[in-house]
C-alpha cells in the first residue's frame, strides 16, 4: 500500500491542530472557535432549524458552549461515535 494513504493516529484535538481552511465565494470550512458560540447559539436555540435535531433547542448560550467545546476536544482523526 502507498505510505501516503496510511494515516496515523494522533491525540490533537479540532481546537489543537491547524487544519486547512477551504474557502470558496459563498462558503468558509474551518475548524470551530470559542467564538463561534454567539452565532451557533442562534441557530442552536431556533425551535424551526432544531426541529430534526437530535436535540432540544438550546435555551441558554452555555449550552452551546458545552457543545462547541465538547466537539472540539474530539481528536480529529477520530470523530464522533
């Protein structure tokens, strides 16, 4: 097999390591920041953009916070379960 397409395991975390950014005219793919919470928050508490969530909306920004930083301690090589 390819040395290039093997991967190795590694313990950084999204908010650890320094992923490429893609960017094209109407979309930017980044990994997540603290400050994201604030606009998270407004989509993470709209009843309507909930509605087929695995979870209630959020109804105090803390809980947004929770999330955000719980999503970016999960090492990036290994996702979520």
């Amino acid at each position: 097999m390819n040395a290039a397409l093997i991967s190795t395991k590694t313990t950084e975390t999204l908010s650890e390591c320094a992923l490429t950014t893609l960017a094209t005219p109407r979309l930017t793919v980044r990994s997540p920041l603290l400050e994201d919470a604030e606009p998270l928050f407004a989509i993470f508490s709209d009843p309507v953009a909930m509605q087929y969530w695995s979870s209630a909306p959020h109804t105090d920004i803390a809980q947004t916070g929770d999330f955000l930083q719980g999503m970016m301690s999960i090492p990036y090589d290994v996702g979520e379960e």
